[in-house]
C-alpha cells in the first residue's frame, strides 16, 4: 500500500458521468473505488503539487490520455507512480514498467 507521507495527485473519474475525469491534490491519500492513478511527489509542496496537476489538466483530455499523461509526468519529475490492479489490467499499464500495482483494500 502507499504511505502516507508527502503530497499526491489523484486521478479519478466521475461517479455520474462515464468516461469522465478530475485531479486532485491531496496531504493524505484514501483509496476510492473510482481512483485510477497516484503520483507521490516525496519531498515537494503542495505548490509543485498544484503547479504539475495544472500542466497534466491542461496537456491531457480522455480517460487513457490522462493516464498516459501522468505516467510520462511521473518519469519526468521522478514521482513515484501507482494505479489499482484492476485499472493496471484494463488499461494496459503494465507496458509502462514505473507504474506499480496496488490493491484495494
């Protein structure tokens, strides 16, 4: 599981409406059943957080855009990179070898 410690940009798609996406920014992660990836940015403010979530807003639209997005942003900035098994299966993250599996719990 993710500790606990330092800032994380949560993708996640909307409960209401299908195939539709928001990022968030937040100092303690809660895994959620809509969750799709997590970047833990270790040692960084919540200004660099918000500063790589407005890029990743800005650069990305569409569900796997998105998810290609934050990858390349977490081998870029060296984040460490994590999405829930069933969304690493679904959409084929395995092929990125950074982003690590995690189950709900």
């Amino acid at each position: 599981m993710v500790e606990d410690k330092g800032w994380f940009i949560v993708l996640s798609t909307l409960n209401s409406v299908k195939k539709q996406t928001y990022i968030s920014v937040s100092k303690t992660l809660v895994l959620k059943h809509n969750t799709l990836l997590i970047l833990k940015l270790k040692h960084y403010r919540k200004i660099k957080a918000n500063e790589v979530l407005v890029s990743w807003m800005k650069s990305s639209r569409g569900v796997y855009n998105r998810l290609k997005r934050g990858v390349e942003l977490s081998l870029k900035n060296n984040f460490q990179c994590y999405a829930p098994a069933k969304y690493y299966k679904k959409y084929g993250l395995k092929k990125f070898k950074y982003v690590k599996k995690i189950r709900h719990s």
